[in-house]
C-alpha cells in the first residue's frame, strides 16, 4: 500500500468514525444546527452542492464533505500525516465546532507549550493551518515525542469541553445537548 493509499484509508476510517457519532437524519428545534443528515446541516450541505431534501441525503454526499470541509480544506489531512490522533481529533472537534474553532484551539495549544518560546516560531492563532502551524507541531512531537501526543489530545479534549460548558452557559436551551457532546465528543 502506498503512502497515498494509507493516508486515504485513515481518512476513511476518520469519516466512519464521524459517520458513527453523528448516525442519519435529526432535525431537533432545538438543535443550533438545525437539519442534519449524517451531521451535515442543511446550510453547509447546500453550500456543497446538495440541493436535495435533506432527510434522503445519500451517505456518498456527507463522505464527500467530510473530506473536502473538515479534511483537505483546514489541512486537517496534513496533521493525520504528522500524527493521526491529532488530526483525527482536529476533524471531529471542527465536525462539531467547526474546523477554524479546531485549528485555533491546536494553534492556542502549541503556543502554551512552546516552553520558553525557543522551540519552534510562536504562531499568530487564526484558526488556519499554514506551515508554520504544521511545522510548529511536528517540532514540538520531534521534542516531546509521545508524551507530547497524550497531552496534547487531552489538552484539546480539555478546550473543547470547556467550549462545550461555555456554549451551554450562554443559551441554556443547549444544556440538553451537553452530556452527549461530552460523552461523544471529549475522548478519555
């Protein structure tokens, strides 16, 4: 299997993943998202290309922009390439807050960590994954090595619970979504 084929079939085992959680067709009123189908909302499913109803929205249509939205575009795939816990955490965080909300919080993290700022460039956090921001994070793996990789996925999980509680907080009709984005969304 080439390099191409490997990285193509962990996006595809990310995407199940995602396709697992987010299960088919919801349209919750009280759900900010709205309509969803394969936790795609109508919003971004029509700025996609689907014009279709929907609640028969084919599962190929929510696997394409998976990749495109939450994958290729953010360069969340280029993290999967430096480590595959990390960008599949990146996905699933932007999946659920958006990918601008993942790459600021691994940007927010990796200038947290840079110990006396002399490891790697401090990053300008806007939530957009240049090279910089790669290259911040495969230096600070080179150094910490795999201790950097645990505490780094439980300093995401960490920011996006404390996101989750904000959000809940703020509107509080969202407060009957917070055990499940925790219990599905937060990795222990």
């Amino acid at each position: 299997m080439s390099g191409q084929d490997t990285n193509q079939a962990l996006i595809d085992r990310v995407v199940d993943s995602v396709l697992r959680v987010e299960a088919g067709y919801v349209n919750d009123p009280a759900d900010a998202g709205g309509e969803t189908n394969f936790g795609i909302t109508a919003a971004v499913a029509r700025a996609n290309g689907y014009a279709g109803p929907m609640r028969t929205m084919p599962v190929g249509v929510a696997r394409a922009i998976y990749t495109a939205r939450y994958i290729t575009e953010p360069r969340f795939g280029r993290v999967l390439d430096i480590n595959a816990s990390i960008g599949a955490e990146l996905i699933d965080t932007g999946v659920n807050m958006g990918p601008h909300r993942a790459a600021e919080f691994l940007q927010r993290w990796l200038n947290g960590f840079n110990d006396t700022g002399s490891r790697y460039q401090n990053l300008f956090v806007d939530g957009r994954l240049g090279e910089l921001s790669l290259g911040a994070l495969a230096a600070f793996l080179k150094w910490r090595g795999q201790d950097g990789a645990t505490v780094m996925l439980r300093a995401l999980n960490g920011v996006q619970a404390a996101r989750y509680l904000d959000i809940a907080e703020a509107n509080t009709s969202q407060r009957r979504f917070l055990f499940g984005w925790i219990k599905e969304r937060v990795a222990i």
